[in-house]
C-alpha cells in the first residue's frame, strides 16, 4: 500500500522480556477480542515492572495535574528533562491523547502507562504532555477533540516555561483518544481548525469509524459517545474526512486489535491517498495487541518509536534537542 511499512523484524519483538512474558503476549493476542479487559490487564503485568525499573532512575522531571480547563477532567501532565536544550532554543513538544473506549481510561493508568510514552519522547529530545480530558457519557461527540483543542491552546500559552517549542507539536493519539485527535484534525462539526503549530500527527490503534456492530466488543461504549442515532455515524467518523487538512500523519496498527481497528486505519489509509494523492505512512506492527502498541514504548523494544522519530523529523520538520543544535548552527 504505497508507502506503507510492515515491521516484521520478530525477532526483535518484545525484546528485553522474558520469554515466559513473551508466551503470555503471543497466546492472549489469539483471543485478544474474547475478553479485552483481561488480556489488557495481562500486558500491564507484563509491563509495569520495566516501566517502574525505568522510572526510578531517570532525570524526567513530572509535572502532574496542570488545569487547561474549568472541569476537574481537564488536566495534563508535563514531561521535561532535568537537562535543558544546548542550543537554547525549545524542544518540539509531543502531546499524547489516551485511550479508553471513550468511556473509561485516564493518562496514568497504573501511575507508569501511559507515562512510559512520555518518558520515550522525553528522551528522545522532546518534552512530552500526557492530556486527561471528559468521558462519556457525560461528554459526548464531539466534546472529547474539543478538549484535545483547550489542551493545544494551553501548550501555545504555557510549554515554553518547561522547555518545549509551542510551534513545534507532534499530537499523538491512541484508540478513543486517537479518534479525538483525528477528529479535532478533520472534522468540521468540532468547530476549530487544526492549530498550524500542530506540525504532524500520529494515530495509533485508533477508532477512526463509528460502529455499533454486533461483534464490536466495544459497541456500547462507542454508542454512549457518539449517541443512538446510527445514522449520523458516517458523518461523525473521522476516515470520513481523511485528507481534508495538510498535517503530516502516520499511523499505526497492531497485528491484534480490538474488532475493526485494524480495517479502520487501513480505510483512512486508503481514503486519505485517494484525496491527496500520497499515501501517508502506514504501519502495522506484527505480535503486538492493542495495549501493548503503547505499553512498550520505553523498554528495549523500539522500532515503532524509531519510525515515529523518523516522520517526526523527515515530513514534519521537527528537530529535537541534540539534533536541532546540528541544524541550528
């Protein structure tokens, strides 16, 4: 599919695990969808001792609950190196929206993810923002890529106080919150144009269609946001209006998604080619589930991270710290 990539490397997948762990993340891959919440809770297990290793010893300074909003939802968490940039100017900052099936899900899960994408960003010469915002169903359509909005205003009016560039953001979404982010993106009915700050996006495992199929096992969840009327779900989808706007996107699957995922990412692939005429970056990551295309960023498994960084810099000019000071000079 055009510029598409299939990681394939599986030899290198989970790696820095243990091979009793990487049994457990191949055997609920096959019954991924059978029960979501267990099989989640089964790669947090897998995860939280490497992100509790990593986050003990590290110079990522935290800066937890900062308001960006009047509702007690509307929080952020800032991620900053303790070392500030040598060439003095800021760092690109990466703005992670969380999952959640629209319904549930916080940016600190566990107190470790989603922080550990944060952390990777960090230490990549970023400065990272971990977004909370309202659910449903107190929240519906489209209040969730509003809130992705407040958050972006806050980071032009506040990150330069912690190192970042309000000029240079890479937005990243995953599943629900990856929806919210290609909402606020495309959508017109969210009635904000995306920020030219915004210099590219990247989703993840992202509901990018309404549906409430019968074998959704997220079905409920998707109708408590979006609303009962099925019928205006095309139009509130984001694959809809794929293309419609000229930021940079990549995105991303697992081999093992919840149901439709994976055809959904693929759809706004193939919508967002044949409105622009090229085929934005594409990739599907073998092995992986759902959790773990975000739970294993900041362990020693880093090819999805690396692509990232690679777009980051190549399509959407972004220059983090170490390589910005090259650039600058």
């Amino acid at each position: 599919m055009g510029r598409s990539v299939h990681i394939e490397a599986a030899e290198m997948r989970f790696a820095g695990l243990s091979q009793a762990d990487r049994a457990r993340l191949d055997a609920i891959g096959k019954v991924w969808n059978d029960d979501l919440g267990a099989s989640r809770a089964v790669v947090l297990d897998v995860y939280r001792p490497h992100h509790q290793a990593k986050a003990e010893n590290d110079d990522i300074v935290v800066h937890r609950d900062l308001a960006y909003g009047a509702d007690t939802a509307h929080r952020l968490d800032v991620f900053e190196s303790s070392v500030r940039c040598a060439s003095g100017h800021g760092r690109p900052v990466a703005v992670f929206i969380h999952g959640g099936a629209f319904t549930r899900g916080s940016k600190s899960a566990d107190g470790l993810v989603y922080d550990n994408v944060l952390r990777w960003f960090s230490r990549q010469g970023m400065v990272g923002v971990n977004v909370e915002y309202r659910l449903a169903p107190g929240a519906k359509y489209p209040e969730g890529a509003r809130d992705v909005a407040a958050s972006l205003d806050w980071v032009a009016a506040n990150i330069q106080q912690y190192g970042g560039d309000p000029r240079s953001i890479l937005l990243i979404g995953h599943s629900a919150g990856g929806c919210h982010v290609a909402s606020y993106l495309y959508d017109p009915n969210v009635g904000r144009r995306p920020s030219p700050d915004i210099k590219g996006a990247v989703l993840i495992s992202a509901r990018l269609r309404a549906d409430c199929l019968p074998d959704n096992p997220n079905a409920n969840n998707v109708r408590q946001y979006f609303g009962d009327d099925e019928s205006a779900y095309d139009t509130r989808s984001p694959v809809i209006h794929a293309g419609t706007t000229k930021v940079p996107v990549f995105v991303a699957v697992a081999e093992f998604e919840n149901r439709y995922i994976d055809a959904y990412g693929a759809e706004f692939v193939q919508r967002h080619t044949m409105r622009t005429g090229k085929a934005p970056r594409f990739v599907q990551l073998t092995r992986h589930n759902h959790t773990s295309i975000v739970a294993h960023f900041d362990t020693h498994e880093e090819e999805l991270g690396h692509e990232i960084m690679r777009f980051a810099i190549d399509e959407c000019g972004l220059f983090p710290c170490g390589l910005s000071c090259q650039k600058r000079k």
